[in-house]
C-alpha cells in the first residue's frame, strides 16, 4: 500500500509540474491583478452606496427631529385648548417618531462602521494591489516571457537572440567553405 500512495505521490508532483509549466507567470500575475483591480472598484462602489445611505438616512434623521419639535408645540397648544383626544393622538405620533427616530440613530451608527470597515478593506486592499503590481513589474523586468505554448515568443526577446552580427555570418561562411573543401 505504501508503494502505491508514493507512486500516487510522485505521479501527482509530476501532473503539477507539467500544469506549472503550461500556466505563463507573467499572465497569471497580470489577471490577478486585473481580478484585484475589479474588487476593488466593485469595493468603492460599495464605499459609495454607503455613503449615499449614510446621507439619506441623516437627511430623514434631521426632517423627523423637527417633525418631533412640532409636534411638542402642537401638544402644547391640545393642553392649553383643552382638547384631550387631540392630545392623545398628537403622543402617538410622538412616540411612534421617538420609536422612528431611535432606529434611525441605529441604524446610521451600524452604517457608519459598516462603512468604516469597508474602507479599511478597500485600503488595505489598494495597498495589495499597488505591492502585487510592482511584483508584477519587477517580474516582467527580470526575465523575458518565454515562448508560449503555440511558440510564439515575445517580439523584443526574440528580435534581440535571434540577431546575427556580420562577423558571426562571416566565420560562419569560413567554416562552411573549409568544411566543403575538405569533402
């Protein structure tokens, strides 16, 4: 069983090495920047969505602190007119907007460290994807892309090797001239 499990082993580090040869680094490295990039847009679209929530809701917040102001100074005009049932209906609707009010208080505290939070991601996120590009550079700068899988290589590589001095074509046709003289 033993032998079984290494040979398994072995065949699997080998069908990873020939996967780690088919993928190109330098394309692997540019979609995952491309994929972080797309986070982070989708993530300051977020940042933006809370921000515009976080407004609503302070703006609905302000209309019903002063919709409360009112209804004190109508309350105090049922109590000076004498008008009980008004009063009653005018405290319902008090405390229904303190009740109103209390949750929107809440709820915009729970947004802003929602927003908070989103914001500390997305930074943190930027400053990934600002250190995975540089990686991304210094790699393109290191070693030129290898030729692709279809044998295409890249144009500058490729124009730099295969350029031949004349001097090379030179001792080449000297070599080529003794070679066919000797025969």
């Amino acid at each position: 069983m033993a032998l079984v499990n290494r040979i398994a082993r072995l065949f699997r580090a080998d069908f990873h090495a020939v996967l780690d040869q088919l993928e190109e680094p330098e394309l692997v490295l540019k979609q995952a920047v491309r994929d972080m990039e797309d986070e982070l847009a989708a993530a300051e679209q977020r940042i933006a969505a809370l921000a515009r929530e976080r407004a609503a809701l302070a703006a609905r917040t302000g209309e019903l602190e002063a919709a409360l102001a009112d209804t004190g100074q109508q309350l105090d005009l049922c109590f000076r007119s004498g008008r009980d049932e008004l009063a009653k209906k005018m405290l319902r609707r008090k405390l229904e907007s303190e009740r109103l009010l209390k949750h929107l208080r809440t709820s915009r505290d729970a947004l802003a460290r929602q927003h908070e939070e989103e914001r500390r991601l997305a930074d943190e996120n930027g400053a990934a994807l600002t250190s995975l590009r540089q990686k991304a550079e210094l790699f393109a700068r290191r070693a030129p892309a290898p030729a692709g899988i279809g044998g295409h290589a890249d144009a500058a590589w490729t124009a730099r090797q295969v350029a031949v001095s004349d001097e090379e074509v030179e001792i080449a046709y000297l070599r080529e001239q003794e070679l066919r003289s000797v025969s």
